[in-house]
C-alpha cells in the first residue's frame, strides 16, 4: 500500500468500515511509514476533541420545533 491508497483510506479505517486485510494493509503502512502515522495521530485526536467539545446541549422547544418543521415525532422526553 502507498502513502496515497493509505490517506485515502484512512477515515474509513478510523471509523472502524474497512474489511479486516485492509485494516492490517493500513496498520503496516502506519507502523513503516512516519508521515502518514503522524497524519493518522492528528486525526485520532482531532476525532477525540470534535466528539468532546461539540456536544450541544438543545433546548428542548427548539428540539420539538425543528422536529415538527421536518414532520417527525420526538420520542418522549427521558429524566435523569
């Protein structure tokens, strides 16, 4: 596999979609090749930060608004 096939591949392999030999083809370029493992890291942890920090927390009228405006049903509001 080369530095391009692995680039392209790569939020594929970070989402867990690729088969199981193409995992392995992508893990052994990572493991030789420093650019694309560096690449592969910033990714990982950009993934991390965007899954921490852009979590909105929705009122709950603009949530039912928006549902209604495109015609579906909320389920019912859980408590914690």
């Amino acid at each position: 596999m080369d530095c391009n096939e692995a680039i392209h591949q790569i939020y594929h392999y970070l989402d867990g979609v690729l088969t199981d030999e193409s995992r392995a083809a992508i893990a052994r370029h990572l493991d030789f090749c420093p650019p694309c493992s560096g690449g592969y890291h910033f990714e990982v942890e950009l993934k991390v930060l965007i899954a921490r920090k852009c979590r909105d927390d929705v009122p709950p009228d603009l949530r039912r608004r928006i549902a209604e405006s495109i015609g579906h049903e909320l389920p019912p509001a859980t408590t914690a």
